[in-house]
C-alpha cells in the first residue's frame, strides 16, 4: 500500500508499517538482488569517491574535540535515574533514608523486569512471524515458543511480586532498568521488522538469552549477598528456564544456519573469486532505482565499461593516500 506522507509521530503501529514499506515496490524475495557493494556499478562507485572527496565532513575536528565537548557534562556526574526507594520513603520525599542495599536490589529486579518484558515481546513477535510464514525446518515449533512466552511472563509476573515484597513498586523506571530497555530495542526491532528471517530473529534472541542468563546469575549472587533468602528459590526456577532457553535458541539457530550450508564448489580454473570480479564488471548496469527519498534515474554513462574500471583503480589509490596521512599510517 502507498501512502501519502504523514507526521510519523502521530501514527499508530499499522500505520507506521504500511509507510515503511510504501517505497519497497519491484523486485521481491528471490529476485531480489544486493547492489549494496560498489563492485556491481563501478560508475557509481566512482561518483561516490568524487562526492566523498568533494565534501569533506562539515564539523570539524575529530574524536579528541568530540571528549573535550563531552568533558563538562562527564564531569557533573549526572546519572542516567534516580535510585529506586521502598514507596513509603518515595511518598513522603524520604528518599536519602532510603536503605542502599534495598535501592540496589530494587534497581537490579528492575532491571530483571524490564529484561523479561521484552522478552514477552520477543516471543510473540517471533511467534506471530512463524505463524504467518510457517514452521520452517530445524526451527522452533509454535508450541515450543509459546511455552518459553508462558516461562518468560512468569518471570514478569515472579519479579513484580519480589519488588513489591520488599516494598518497592515494579513501576518505577530504575536506572538499571532504562538502560535494560535502550540495550534490548534493537532486538525487538529486529524481530518484529517483517524482511528478517527467522534464523535472523533467531540470532536477536540468543543474545537477549545470554544477556538473561548472566543478569540471573548476577541476580542470584546479589540476593544470596544482601540476605534475601526467600527470594532465591524462585530465581535458581527463573535461572534454569533461562539456561534451557538459551540450549534451545542456540540449537534453533545453529540447525537453520547449517541446513542452509554446503561445500562451496571450487571454481575449475581455481580462480573463483577472480572470476566472479571479471564477471560482475561485465554484466549490464543496474537498472536504475529509488535511493532514499532521491530518485536517480541512471542515465547511461558515456565511455567504457573498461576506462570506468581502470578509472575507480586509480582514483581508488588517489583516495587511500589522503587517509594515510590523517592517521599517520605509513
Ligand atoms: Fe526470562
Ligand atoms: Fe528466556
């Protein structure tokens, strides 16, 4: 579906989607071909250097000016959040009697808690994909996802009661808990964009399961720290469905990579990636196509395929010895 442009901060998720995919029209799944290297239109590659030489980057300096800018701001030493208080000290503006040991356990469940929330969202993500595509060979089975979503809302459900149980309010954004957040956004973004695969997905959730496993780890050894014995019990539950998690995601991921894996035939002349070069270079140039919101039209370009070569050569060592000299590299 085409849609007219909108204020993307007004849509709502469906929204958001059908504009997305408003400029992915023509070619489609195994058509689809990847011009992301330079190698398929030496022309264009050529224009590129051009371009990058003709307008060096407009802010000056580098990552030395970059700290020095930083400096001032690291040196206020603002944190990221307040720490998390028992609700009673929070009600009534009590917060610096608030006990440290009971702050740093309530920002760690927080932590824990925002992790599982985006696991819940990981899951049904990644099932509702599977559901639309189909199970695919070697992957997770519905039933098998839909039991670690069951285990990963329990974990929700098991560290919201911990926070409240020692009196604090599973609510509360802690600083720990931002962070969990910022760092798992991209692993939902993976799973939930409808051009990744499974296998794709797959390799998101086996790093929010490493990551979950540690954080339980760490968990466990905080509370066994602190004293806060009724608590671990149920975590060494939470941590033994994380590791299973983990065992299966990994077993997922490496059966679907595999499968699709065979000896590569060597080339008769030996020369394979030679070749391959040779004869990329040779093939016709891309049609033309849309590059973000520019529309390039490809119009043909004058001269040989052959002085188009030999001129991304020379003007390829032209562009090395510039970056040489900033970097001092010999
Ligand atoms: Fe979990
Ligand atoms: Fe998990």
């Amino acid at each position: 579906m085409i849609m007219a442009k909108k204020n993307t901060n007004r849509m709502n998720g469906a929204e958001a989607y059908d504009t997305a995919f408003a400029g992915v029209t023509g070619e489609t799944g195994a058509g689809m071909m990847n011009r992301s290297g330079t190698s398929t239109s030496p022309e264009d590659a050529l224009d590129v250097i051009r371009e990058a030489q003709r307008t060096p980057p407009s802010p000056k300096g580098d990552a030395r000016q970059l700290a020095e800018y930083r400096k001032p701001y690291l040196e206020q030493r603002i944190p990221i959040g307040s720490r998390p208080v028992a609700i009673d000290q929070a009600r009534t503006g009590r917060a610096e009697e608030g006990n440290t040991s009971v702050s740093l356990l309530l920002d760690k469940l927080g932590e824990r808690l925002a992790f599982e929330r985006q696991g819940v969202r990981l899951y049904e993500s990644l099932i509702g994909k599977i559901k639309a595509i189909g199970e695919e060979p070697g992957g997770p089975a519905i039933d098998e996802l839909e039991h670690i979503l069951d285990e990963e809302r329990a974990h929700f459900r098991f560290l919201s009661e911990a926070i409240v149980g020692i009196g604090g309010d599973p609510t509360v954004q802690t600083p720990c808990a931002n962070i969990a957040g910022i760092l798992s956004q991209g692993l939902v973004q993976v799973v939930a964009d409808p051009r990744t695969t499974v296998p794709q997905c797959l390799e998101a959730i086996l790093n929010a399961e490493l990551a979950d496993n540690d954080g339980w780890n760490l968990l466990q050894a905080l509370v066994a720290t602190l004293g806060v014995g009724d608590l671990g019990d149920r975590i060494e539950e939470a941590k033994e469905h994380e590791q299973d998690h983990l065992e299966m995601v990994r077993s997922w991921q490496a059966a679907m990579v595999m499968g699709n894996a065979a000896p590569i035939k060597p080339n008769p002349e030996g020369k394979q990636g030679r070749s391959q070069r040779v004869s990329t270079k040779s093939a016709s140039k891309p049609p033309s196509r849309t590059v973000a919101g520019s529309s390039r039209s490809g119009p043909a370009k004058t001269g040989t395929r052959s002085k188009a070569k030999e001129q991304v050569e020379v003007k390829g060592k032209v562009a090395s010895r510039p970056l040489a000299r900033k970097t001092g590299r010999k």
